[in-house]
C-alpha cells in the first residue's frame, strides 16, 4: 500500500511541459489504441535510445508508465512500475526489456483508464522517459461497428470477395465474427503493420441477380469480464448487383379480352433496369413478318382495330449489359 502511496505522488518534473523540435521519440508505438472495458488491451512498444547514450542489456532495467490526463500537464502519476510487486493499474510488460521491446499488456481495464500514457526506461545511469509522443489511451464501453468490405461496381457472373474485419485490442480473447453470408464463417486473425490485430471473416460470391438488394449483417461479439458476458455490435451493408434484363413480359391493360375501337395500354415489365435504361417494341404480322416500332418507351397506348387480329407484340428491356426479348403476346379478343 505504502509503494501505492508513494507512487501517486510521484510527480514527473517540469519535463512533460518542453518538447524540443526534432527529439527522437523514445518509443514507438501506434499514436491511439482503442480499447474495450472488461476486455485487455495489448500495447506493441519498441523503445530506441540516442546514439550517444549506452544501454546496458545486461544491467537491471525497469520499464514503468506514466499517465497524464492532459497534455504537458504537470500532474502526471506513475501508474506502471515493472520492478513493483503493486501497482495502480493492471498492466504488465510482456516484452523483453533487453531487446528494447517495451510491449505491454494492459488487463480488465475500465473507462477511467482513457489518457495519455508517457513511457519511461530505467537502466541507470540511463533514464528516459518519452516526452514529446503520448500514446492516446480511449476506454470505450461498447465496441466499434465491424467493417464490411465489398468491391465497388458489382456485376452478374463476376466473382468478388467481401470481408467482414474488426479490431482486436486484446488478441487473447478477440472478437467472434458472424454474418448472413455463411453459418459459422472460420475466423482469421491478421497483425497489422504498427502489431495490433484484426480479426477477419471472408467469402467469395459468385454474383447472380439474386444478389442484388441482399443485406450482409456482420456482428462482432467480444467477450468481456474474463469471459464471461459479451458485446457485440453490428454493421449492415446491401449488395448492389447489375444484371441484364431478366422476366420480360408484356402486360395488356385493360386486361384482355379487348374490343375493336378501345385504347390498350402494353406496358413492358422487367426486372433490372435502372432509370434511362432503354425499351424496344416488336409486332409480328399474322403472316409472321416481324415490324419494328417506332415508340421506345415502357408503355405503348395504342387503339385496338380489325387487322391487330392474329398479330404479336414483343417488348424488348436493354441495360449496359444486354438486351432480353419478352414472348410474344397476341391480345384476345371479345
Ligand atoms: C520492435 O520490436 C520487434 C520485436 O522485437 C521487432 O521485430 C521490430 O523490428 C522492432 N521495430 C522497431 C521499429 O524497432
Ligand atoms: C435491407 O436493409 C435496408 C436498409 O436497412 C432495408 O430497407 C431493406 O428492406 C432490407 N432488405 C431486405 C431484403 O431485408
Ligand atoms: C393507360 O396509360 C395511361 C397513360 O399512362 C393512363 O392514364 C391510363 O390510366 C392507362 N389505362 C389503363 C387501363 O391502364
């Protein structure tokens, strides 16, 4: 308790409030760690000294942290020291001093730990604690939304990969990722280049225009308090598929059976088509000549006369990736 005491006290001097242009950081570790309460938080630290200072790696050497709320603030408390048996906050070097690998694991931690961290190296008469490059600590009480990925431009019959990916702040115990794409996707978990880590969840889709509107849900669920509770946290994304025209059909309106004289709406019905895609009208004569028409539009109103006895009309849907034709479809008459 005394060590406690004495440690909270303890007040970095005077040093936090300068910060001299071009200083060799002490450290290297990502700028901020984002980090879940209940759950850890592995810290990758490397730490290089000057070139006119000598690190013994063979002499006693502790690593301690340091923790400031605000910036050059001079209230700053030791929080870590490695040579103590107690310490303020549970955090312990998992790297090997003597290789200058300071890496820290920060355990069940909670929101009050949010800050900034300064970290100090001890291997007298060598003493350097990092001034100028706080590690940004943020304790979060639930997780960040996991990422889906997909490939921008989708198209029918083409393959893409879409990745579902979240954080992994405490690599012991990562989030579980699940999704609507597959039951039970095997997850994969990646180093990142600063030595964090994600976890990951892919899969390759070979694309049809059953595709097209479909909702990916990725959930990742972290386990926390050593286990035993869970926070999860979502992200949908849809899947826009382009397709050529499919379900051609022509639709008569008022439905059939029509009469000689009355005005009959032919509309062309079709799934895939965007705005100013485009449409074709096609007669064929009841001697099986086929005739063009001249209105491209979806609906083609026309008055119903002797000679469309025994004709067929045809629509046509066109896109950027093709034409489909509909049946032919004769009106029946009264
Ligand atoms: C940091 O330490 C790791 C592990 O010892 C080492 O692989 C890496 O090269 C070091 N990185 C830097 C920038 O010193
Ligand atoms: C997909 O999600 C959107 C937006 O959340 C929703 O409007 C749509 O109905 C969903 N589609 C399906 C097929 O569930
Ligand atoms: C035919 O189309 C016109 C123009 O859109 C519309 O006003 C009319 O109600 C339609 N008639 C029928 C029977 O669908």
């Amino acid at each position: 308790m005394a060590a406690i005491m004495l440690l909270s006290v303890f007040f970095v001097s005077g040093a936090l409030a300068s910060c001299p242009e071009h200083a060799q950081p002490l450290v290297t570790t990502p700028q901020e760690m984002e980090a879940l309460s209940g759950s850890c938080l592995q810290i990758p630290c490397n730490f290089s000294i000057n070139a006119e200072e000598t690190f013994d790696r063979t002499g006693p050497t502790s690593g301690l942290w340091i923790k400031s709320n605000y910036y050059y603030y001079f209230g700053s408390k030791v929080v870590f020291n490695g040579n103590m048996m107690e310490n303020i906050y549970p955090m312990s070097l998992t790297g090997d001093l003597s290789q200058k690998d300071c890496s820290t694991l920060f355990s069940s931690v909670i929101t009050s730990y949010t800050g900034s961290y300064l970290f100090r190296i001890d291997n007298r008469p060598l003493r350097r604690t990092e001034t100028c490059d706080p590690l940004q600590i943020k304790v979060k009480d639930s997780p960040r939304s996991p990422t889906i990925e997909i490939p921008g431009d989708l198209k029918e019959a083409e393959s893409v990969t879409v990745t579902c990916s979240a954080p992994a702040p405490c690599p012991h115990s990562p989030p579980k990722l699940t999704w609507t794409l597959q039951q039970d996707p095997p997850n994969t978990m990646e180093e990142n280049p600063d030595r964090t880590f994600t976890t990951k969840i892919q899969k390759t889709l070979t694309l049809t225009d059953q595709h097209d509107g479909f909702n990916i849900t990725c959930s990742a669920s972290y386990p926390v308090n050593e286990g035993k509770d869970v926070k999860t946290a979502e992200e949908t994304k849809t899947l826009h598929v382009s397709y050529a025209p499919k379900d051609v059909t022509v639709v008569v309106s008022p439905a059939d059976p029509v009469s000689v004289g009355s005005l009959v709406n032919l509309t062309c019905s079709c799934r895939g088509i965007r705005a100013a895609d485009g449409f074709a009208w096609l007669m064929m004569m009841s001697d099986g000549r086929l005739h063009t028409m001249e209105d491209n539009t979806q609906l083609y109103v026309f008055e119903v006369t002797n000679s469309d006895r025994g004709r067929s009309y045809f629509c046509g849907c066109s896109n950027v990736l093709g034409l489909q034709l509909s049946k032919g479809r004769a009106l029946i008459f009264e």
